[in-house]
C-alpha cells in the first residue's frame, strides 16, 4: 500500500520566528504562517478565508530563517504534516503541524521595500540574498535543506559560487 504525506504552503508569517535549542543542541525554529484563500460561495458571492499552519523547521535550516525572516514575510513551504500529543495541565492536548523540508523564502525582506509578489517559486533570486541560498539539487533558487534525519545541502562540492559583490559573511 502507498501513502503520500506531502504539503505545499505559500503564505506569509503572522510574527518573527521563534528559534530554541534542544537539549542536545539542535536548533529548532516555529514559523506561524497565514495562507489566505478566496472563493465563491453559492450565492456567488467572494469569500476570503484564512488558514493558520504552524510550521517546524530544524537545524542549520532553523538557524537561517531565524536571521532573515521576519513577520509579514512571504515564504513558500514544503514539508509534511505531524500530528504530535502531550500531556499539559492532567489533560492530553494535540496538535497538526508542518515539518518543513524546504524552506524559500518569496520577495523582499519588509525593510528592502516592496515584495516581487508575482515572482514564480524557481525564479533566481539577487545573488548573494538569502533566497538565493541553497543547492541547485534541491529543486530550486532559495530551497534549503531537511530536518534532523537530512542533509541541508550547505556543503554541495557543486554548488555555485556566488557572484561578485555578494556578502561574504553569508553562511550559504
């Protein structure tokens, strides 16, 4: 029997990334994001709906959108979902989330000015920007890597250099 647990977000983030350690030391970001859908209703009239998706990043991935992500951000998603359940307070509480395999990050940062909106998600990004990070085998400009069980493709031998002018502090 197959199964397939695959999710697709584009949306944008409802407030800063919150980034944590585990005890061994991994990092471990939540993002909160808002994806807006519209629709007509049988009356035809449009309807505007708002789904709020938590979303886990780890690792080196985690570290990153911790530095350059902030509220109202666009980013595009792709992960899968886990479902997860504690005890809190005598009562088991449960949750639904997005462990994000790839995380890319859409337009402009909030204080570089307007967001290119109407970029596709492969569309090349300025050299040096954080969108641009990534290795080509991950499928696309700005993708960055897996969780704990994966690789984050920051040390691909074939990764291009990057251009001139780029920063050379940037860690991807």
């Amino acid at each position: 029997m197959m199964s397939l647990n695959r999710v697709l977000l584009i949306g944008n983030l409802t407030k800063d990334p919150e980034l944590r350690y585990t005890p061994s030391g991994t990092a471990v970001a939540n993002l909160r994001l808002a994806v807006n859908s519209s629709f007509k209703d049988q009356s035809g009239q449009r309807k505007e709906e708002t789904c709020f998706v938590t979303i886990v990043v780890w690792s080196r991935q985690a570290e990153i959108c911790n530095q350059y992500l902030k509220k109202g951000r666009s980013v595009f998603i792709e992960g899968r979902l886990i479902y997860r359940s504690w005890e809190a307070e005598g009562k088991t509480r449960s949750t639904m989330e997005v462990r994000a395999d790839r995380v890319q990050f859409l337009g402009l940062p909030a204080a570089s000015g307007a967001a290119q909106a109407g970029s596709p998600i492969g569309a090349p990004a300025p050299a040096g920007s954080p969108a641009s990070a990534g290795s080509s085998s991950q499928g696309g400009a700005g993708a960055m890597g897996a969780g704990p069980e994966g690789s984050d493709g920051l040390d691909d031998p074939e990764a291009p250099a990057p251009a001139d002018g780029a920063d050379a502090d940037v860690p991807f």
